[in-house]
C-alpha cells in the first residue's frame, strides 16, 4: 500500500509540472507575439499596426506636432528637417535635434528610414505612403483639409500611438469646440465680415491662400471673409488680381509683422491697399508649427485672428496668457510670457 501510495504522489508531482512546464511555454509564445489592431487612415484605407506602438516614423511635418501634442514625443524615431530646425519645436522637445530626418531634400530614403525599425509610419505625401509601404511598413495617412479634418487626424493618431493619446486627444477637441464657440459668442451680432488676405510668406506677396482651404475656414470662423475668390492652397495671383480684392486686413505667414509690413510697403501697387494704409498688416504666429497652416494649434489661431480682425468685441481676450495655457496644458511646457509675446510676434 505504501509502495503504491508514492507512485501515485510522484505521478502527480509529475503531471503537475509537466501542465506547469507546457503552461509556461504557451504564455511565453504568446507574449511574445505582438498583438495588432486595424485603424483606417484619412483616405479611408484600413491599417493593421502593432497595439504597442514605441517606435513612430512621422514624416509629415505638421503631424510631429500632433504626436508631441499627444505626449508621443519620445517614440518618435523619424521626423523632418524642417521639424528639426524648428526653434520652437526644439525649445518644447530638445531630443528633436538628434531624431533622424530619413530625406535627400524632399526624397525620402527608404533605406534610412529602414534603419530607425519603425513600427508605424505617418505621412501625407502619397508618394512617401506608397514608397513606405512597399517597404511593408504599417504606414498611415493623416493628411487633412478642413477643422473636421483637423480633429478626425488627431482621434486618428491618438488611435495609432495608444495609451494615454485617446484621452488627451478628447481634450483637445474639447478645447477647440471651446475657442470656436468662445468666438461665435462673442461676435454674434456683429454683421462686418473685413475682406481678409493670406500670404503664404513675406518672400512670394503672390502666392496666397485662396477659397475651400483651412485657412479660408478660420478666416470665417474668425468673423471674415476671404478677399478672393479663387480657391485653392498655396495658389499664385497677379498683382492685379490683389489690388482689386482690396483687403481690409492682410495676414502673412512664417514672419513677423514688422517684416511683413516692410515687404507690402516696398511694393508700389499693393502699398495703395487700404489695409497697408490702416496698418492692418500682421505676420502670423508660428509656434511648434505655424498656426495658420495644417496646425495643432489653430486652436488659438481662431482666437488671436478673430481678436486681429474684430478688436473691440475680444478687447479683454489675454493672447499672450491664452498661448501659455495651451502650451502648458498640451506640450507641459512653461512658456514665459516674454517666449509667449516673441510667438504671436511671428519670431
């Protein structure tokens, strides 16, 4: 009895080990394999990418700014040189500068890019799309035209880096929800919409921003109207062509005012415009990424145009303290109120 009272002890002691043993192999294979989730980009193409995404590629400028809004910063492996030479961007996130830029100017180097092992693309050049996913990289188009745009590519990105991103991308829409209303409220009433022009930059007076494009919609939701009729981003007129628009206020990007309202001033045709009279001539601020353009934050965009083109209705608006909210609250980056005042200058 005794004899066969051990042989079953030892065939349990057996058993046990044996189903511990082969529980331990099972939880480590499946550990180790790296679990995926579908995500369907901006142009409606749907994405497998890995649930745990550590490694980010974002080869479009402006989205760099998204992933830092989303506190993505330190998975980012592949970035721009524009984004890297960004003083603002490098002031809020100093690893920027040692983030490899994958490009031969505007040609990305699949190679180079290969070498940084992302395990996730962002892009909005088709091109750069295709070329990453021949290289079968999970690769996301975030490209955007418009504010739905806007908000659909930062839930999209917060999709893709996972963790705490949903939630302050949720944030974010709230906050721009918020300034959008701020300024409905504040101009509701008011029936002067000021005829408004948008030059790219103070280098090409001719190349502006026309009808159908974000900035046109901020203009708008800033209480104005674009001074053309033309649509399109980025697009050339004539000289002609602004005379006749004759805007009320003209907005430059990338410069200051100051630049912006020497380089209107030295022309001999568009000097006579009566926004160049008035001094209503005003460089854009840019921040981690210009304002005014495909950025996270034309969320104080809408306010500090809407306080440029409609002075006594947002008389009490504080700008300055405004832009130090955002960035403490979104980038946990303390602005200065001197940094804040060289920002909306356009420096």
């Amino acid at each position: 009895m005794k004899r066969t009272h051990f042989w079953a002890i030892g065939l349990a002691l057996l058993t046990v080990l044996g189903l511990a043993t082969g529980c331990g192999r099972s939880s480590n294979a499946t550990t180790s394999r790296q679990t995926t989730h579908i995500v369907t980009d901006m142009t409606g193409k749907k994405v497998t990418v890995p649930t745990r995404v550590t490694r980010v590629a974002d080869l479009w400028h402006a989205n760099n700014q998204v992933v830092l809004l989303l506190g993505g910063q330190r998975r980012l492996v592949a970035t721009t040189q524009l984004i890297k030479q960004s003083p603002w961007f490098q002031t809020v996130n100093p690893r920027i500068k040692h983030v490899t830029a994958p490009f031969a100017g505007d040609d990305l180097q699949i190679e180079e890019l290969l070498k940084t092992k992302p395990d996730v693309v962002i892009a909005a050049d088709e091109a750069q799309v295709k070329k990453a996913r021949s290289a079968k990289l999970p690769t996301v188009n975030a490209m955007y035209q418009d504010f739905a745009g806007l908000r659909k590519s930062v839930t999209l990105t917060a999709k893709v880096l996972g963790g705490t991103a949903p939630k302050v991308a949720d944030a974010y829409q709230r906050t721009l929800t918020r300034n959008l209303n701020t300024v409905k409220r504040r101009l509701r009433g008011v029936t002067a919409k000021p005829k408004v022009l948008h030059i790219v930059n103070a280098t090409n007076l001719n190349q502006v921003d026309g009808r159908g494009t974000i900035v046109d919609e901020w203009i708008k939701a800033a209480g104005g109207q674009n001074a053309l009729k033309q649509s399109g981003n980025m697009i050339s007129v004539t000289t002609e062509q602004l005379a006749k628009a004759n805007p009320d206020v003209i907005i430059v990007g990338s410069t200051t005012t100051a630049k912006a309202q020497r380089a209107l001033r030295q022309n001999p045709v568009l000097r006579k415009l009566t926004a160049v009279k008035h001094g209503r001539v005003y460089g854009n601020p840019q921040g981690t990424f210009p304002w005014d353009r495909y950025s996270a934050e034309e969320v104080l965009q809408v306010l500090w145009a809407a306080k440029k083109l409609h002075p006594a209705q947002f008389r009490g608006l504080n700008m300055v303290s405004e832009t130090q909210a955002f960035y403490q609250k979104y980038y946990h980056y303390h602005l200065s109120q001197t940094q804040a005042q060289q920002m909306l200058n356009g420096k």
